[in-house]
C-alpha cells in the first residue's frame, strides 16, 4: 500500500496495489487528521507493507513523522 502526501501523481500500479493521499493540498492539518483513519483502513485491507512519500520535517510534519517511525517498529 502507499500512504501519500502532496499533489503529486505516483504510477500506482508500480508500487502498490492501494493509494491513499493523506493531503493532495499538502495541509499538514488535513495530514495529521486522516492519519490514523487512513492507517486503519490500510491495516484492515491486509496490506503486506505499507510505503510512506516523505512528509516535510516541520510543524505537525515533525508529529506525523515521529507517529508513522513508531508504527513500523516491530513490523
């Protein structure tokens, strides 16, 4: 599965099989606020991993990126 951020188009086929886009705008609000649905959703479809864009480092960012590090620990 990929789990991305921003308006940029990822050739899904490629490299997953699901796509969710937690902020097409780029919105570390909306961002943080689809995360935990999002990787719920990606949880319930059996998703054998799940690839993450980069998320600027920054604001929320720092968050969301400190919130995925712990969910792929023990994976």
């Amino acid at each position: 599965a990929l789990l991305s951020f921003g308006p940029a188009k990822v050739a899904r086929r490629e490299c997953a099989s699901v796509e969710m886009n937690l902020s097409e705008r780029g919105d570390l609000a909306e961002a943080a606020a689809n995360l935990f649905g999002y990787l719920r959703t990606l949880d319930k479809r059996n998703a054998d991993a799940i690839a993450v864009m980069p998320i600027p480092e920054d604001g929320l960012g720092e968050a969301i990126n400190d919130r995925l590090r712990r969910a792929a620990v023990g994976r």
